[in-house]
C-alpha cells in the first residue's frame, strides 16, 4: 500500500508562505499586486495577521495533501483497488513491483502541480476576477504566485517519496 509522506506533506505545506513572501514582497509583484487588487496599507495593517498565517497553514496542508493524488500515479491503481492490499489480485502487485516508483520526481511533480494551474488555478481565478472586475494585470500576478507554488508543492511530494531519497529526475 502506498504511504503518505507526511514530512513532505508538511514541508510543501509551507511553500505558499515562503513563495508569498518573495513574490507579493515590494521589490518583486508586491507594488503591483497592491495596485491591481486594490490593497492599501491601511488594509493589511487592520488584519489579524496572526489568524491569516494560521488558516494559510491549514489550507496549504489541505492543498500538499490533495496534490499527491495529482503527482502520484501510483495512487491510481492503489484506488482501484479500494486502497486495501488484502483485495489486490496478483496483476496489481506485478504492476506495483514494475512501475511502483515510476514517475516519482521532482520535475514530475512540478510538470502536474504546472498542469493544476494551467487547467484548474487560471480558469478559476480569470472567472473570479472577472466577475469582480479585476484586471488581467492582477489575475497573472496571482496565479503566476500559484504555478511557482504549486510546482515546487508538487516536486516535494512527487520526489520526496522514502525518508532516505529524493529524486530530482525521473528514474530510467
């Protein structure tokens, strides 16, 4: 049965604040990311900062969690087996002993958490904005934030597979 990785659970649930406080830093996007979204400094002083930080936290968990299932191929086949060993047949274990670590790279997982945003993040956030007539200017800007965190989520959780090993290319 495949494992969770917690450890790499837990370091690409970081990711987005590391990535956030380079990114919307005033030196990089932040000046213009105040400007297209209309933030002020008046703004971010009046937040609970501490609470913010805290539920980013639980939500990048809850992101790094889901990604596996997007980086890991394997957990296909674990799935159609219903996750449970027990009820394999012997084609899954002869699967699993081929292919069980193919594809568990970083570059992988970077190309799926690029795909995510492609696919999912953009059109998501460009409706969104839309709707609240925001500017294209401000819809890249943040999801360029979210193709650099979520390759780099999903290149932790695909390559940091076994406590002992991290794969930045995908094994021959």
């Amino acid at each position: 049965m495949l494992q969770f990785n917690f450890l790499a659970i837990l370091v690409a649930a970081i990711v987005p604040l590391i990535i956030g406080f380079i990114w919307y830093n005033p030196k990089v996007a932040g000046i213009a990311w105040m400007k297209a979204s209309g933030m002020t400094e008046e703004k971010m002083k009046g937040s609970n900062v501490i609470m913010i930080f805290v539920l980013t936290i639980i939500l990048s968990f809850l992101i790094s969690f889901f990604m596996q299932f997007l980086t890991i191929h394997q957990f296909g086949a674990s799935g159609m087996i219903g996750g449970d060993e027990s009820h394999a047949t012997p084609s899954y274990f002869a699967f699993m002993k081929e292919y069980g670590m193919v594809y568990r790279s970083f570059g992988h997982g970077a190309l799926h958490g690029f795909l995510a945003v492609f696919f999912f993040v953009f059109p998501i956030f460009a409706i969104n904005s839309m709707f609240e007539r925001k500017s294209w200017k401000y819809v890249f800007i943040n999801v360029t934030f979210w193709a650099i965190t979520l390759m780099i989520m999903g290149g932790i959780i695909c390559g940091w597979y076994a406590a002992d090993g991290f794969n930045w290319v995908t094994q021959k």
